[in-house]
C-alpha cells in the first residue's frame, strides 16, 4: 500500500529528522517519527507505518480504509519540506488469530471445501471464510 511519507529536515545538530504519515489522521491517529540520521529515514517511516496499522487492525478497522494514494499534503504540512511516497506491504499483517465456532449447512460446507479446493489463493477454509466476510463488509 502506498504511503506519503513528510521530512522535516533537522534544524540544527541537536535535532532530529522528522516524520510525519497524515494518512492515519482520517482515523483519528497520529504517526509521527525521528530519526537522528537521513539514512534512517525510510526505515522508521516504515516501521511506524507498520506499527500505526497494527493499531488500527486491533481497533477494528480495516486496512484498506487507508488505500488513498497519492494525496498532497504539502499545503497542510509546510514545516514538512519533502514528501516520499513509499509502499509498505501492510496487507501482510494479521491480527491475533481467535477461534470462533460457526453453523453452517452440510452442503455450503460442501460447496466452500470444494471451492478452497479449487483455489489455491486460500490456505483453507477458515482463511477462505475471512477473506469473504472482510470482502462483503467493504463492499458495504
């Protein structure tokens, strides 16, 4: 997923580089970040990134939410002066995994097994029944 990403460039040797992701803003968040050198820049953006959509996942939301691509935000953000897009591969990250027990009719068991089996995209039946219900509720 691609993230715009500002730099706010040190003002002196005592200070650090900053980072800013206004994209979690929408949710109610801030990401922000430093990073003491300019070579560090792009892995702590990253890795705040990832962190700021772990928190989001186990708040209940869904991470596509956040697919906006590019926006400017440099009228927003002026102290900002740089502004990276970078693409974190966040669509990886899984929440805690909980067991829930569910009914379903022997022959739409039937039907999902035979469908799982035919598409190797799903691990199995419960990753199957994941990716469907989170597909029907951001249709929704």
């Amino acid at each position: 997923m691609l993230f715009m990403v500002g730099i706010e460039r040190p003002q002196d040797n005592n200070t650090a580089w900053g980072i800013i992701v206004p994209m979690f803003e929408a949710f109610g968040y801030g990401c922000v970040s430093a990073a003491d050198e300019q070579n560090e820049v792009l892995y702590r953006a990253k890795e705040v990134i990832l962190l700021m959509a772990e928190e989001i996942m186990a708040d209940g939301h869904m991470l596509s939410m956040l697919d906006t691509g590019f926006v400017d935000y440099r009228t927003q953000y002026p102290e900002f002066t740089e502004w990276l897009a970078i693409e974190v591969p966040v669509e990886g990250l899984k929440g805690k995994q909980k067991r829930v027990n569910i009914t379903l009719s022997e022959p739409l068991l039937a039907r999902v097994d035979a469908y799982v089996g035919f598409h190797h995209e799903f691990k199995d039946r419960s990753d199957f029944l994941a990716k469907a219900a989170d597909r029907y509720m951001q249709a929704k």
